[in-house]
C-alpha cells in the first residue's frame, strides 16, 4: 500500500470520483456476490471441504453461475472468447511450468540444493547470518524453480537447519513460502508475470521495471517477518493460548 501511495503521488494519479457511505453501500449491495467467492474458496480450502487444487474449479462454476444467471453479463459469444483466452494463458503458463520442473529436476540430480542447504548448516556463522543466508538461498532459488518443486525439494534440507538455531517451524514455513513467493513475480521463471502481461497486454519487460518497487519492498516485508515473528506468528500463539 505505501509502494502504491508513493507511485500514484509521484505520477500524480487522481481518483476519477469522490465516494460517500450510499455509494459505497450501493457498490457492496451489487458487488456481493463477486465478493462471496474468496469467502467460498478460502472456507472451503481452511475448512477442509476442498483442496486448493479442488477450490480452482469451485471458483470456476462459481465464477459462472454468478456472471451468467445472476449478473447476466456472459454470452455464448463471450464464452468462445473466454475458452480462447484461457487455453493462450494457461498454455503459456503450462509451458512454463514444465520446463521450469526439467530444470529444477537438473539441479536435484546434481545435488545443487542440498550441498547449498550443507553449506549454509555447516557454515559455523551466528544464528542471524544463516538465517539471512537461507532468505537469499530461497530468493535465488525462487527465481529459478518452479514454487511447488522447491518446496518439496528444499524443506527436507532446510528444516534440520531452522531446528538447530531453535526457530519455530511454523514460522520458518511462512518465512520459506513468503520467499518462494517473491519468485513468481521474478525473472527469468515468474510464472504470474507471464500471467499480468497476457491478461495486461504489455511486454515482460515494461511489467518487470514496474515490479521493481514492489519486489524490494517484498524482500524488507520478508526481513520483518524474520526479524519480528509476532507479525506472522499472532494468530497461531493466540490459538494455541
């Protein structure tokens, strides 16, 4: 939110129109349904009732059984435009992802995480520069590595170190998912900004010099989440009280 404040003043951004509590009641009353979906598919996925994997579909019938029947805004004709657009997307996307999971599979075969993940344990450094060590471990790798790959790869090696220096493995799971983020919105695999240039119609690499803001201040949120646990950890100390 600071990232954006500060570019919409230096860019001098104007909102095209003041709002007031009827407008914005009125907004909610016609944008309640479309709202409903993260609820749907957050609730589903923490509740249990469906995998992430599973609540992609649910938020696809959800999204058109909403804008066809309720919002009337779905045609046939739109329809053939949307299966086109998604079958462009995803196969970008897919195609990605494969040989973004060959080359992860090169550097499992050639042990480059685990002798990194060796290394960074056998250091005999203080606890604060492993751990700022295993945050630009998982930086790089995030920008190379498909995120699901790493993860499977990397939390066996990674765990016994975060164990040593007595972190919370709760919080080194968010500290770890939070950096294999940070690698898809990077170069040269970052999946989503293959996905924000298709749907955006703008080129890699207009999209990646305005990501730039974002991505340094997503590395100091990732420090803060170290170096303050309470920030991630609050909900979870509050329900194991």
């Amino acid at each position: 939110m600071a990232v954006s404040y500060v570019i919409a003043l230096n860019n001098d951004y104007k909102a095209k129109e003041r709002t007031n509590v009827k407008k914005a009641l009125i907004a909610f009353k016609d944008s309640f349904f479309a709202l409903l979906m993260p609820f749907i598919i957050l609730g589903g996925i923490y509740g249990g009732i469906f995998t992430p994997t599973e609540a992609s579909v649910v938020a696809v019938v959800y999204g058109f059984l909403v804008g066809a029947f309720i919002y009337r805004e779905l045609s046939l004709k739109q329809f053939k435009e949307i299966f086109v657009s998604s079958a462009v997307t995803s196969s970008v996307i897919m195609l990605l992802i494969a040989t973004a999971s060959i080359f992860g599979m090169i550097l499992t075969r050639e042990r480059v995480p685990h002798l990194i993940a060796t290394m960074i344990g056998d250091s005999g450094l203080s606890n604060i520069v492993v751990i700022l060590l295993v945050v630009l471990f998982l930086l790089i790798v995030g920008t190379f590595m498909e995120t699901i790959a790493s993860i499977i790869i990397l939390t066996p090696l990674l765990v016994p170190i975060a164990q040593s220096l007595g972190m919370d493995l709760v919080h080194f799971g968010i500290i770890m998912i939070v950096n294999l983020a940070i690698g898809l919105i990077t170069p040269p695999v970052g999946v989503n900004i293959f996905v924000g240039a298709q749907v955006g119609k703008v080129s890699f690499d207009r999209l990646v010099r305005a990501l730039l803001p974002f991505i340094i201040m997503m590395i100091v949120d990732v420090l803060l989440i170290v170096f303050i646990p309470s920030i991630s950890m609050y909900l979870a100390n509050m329900f194991d009280h």
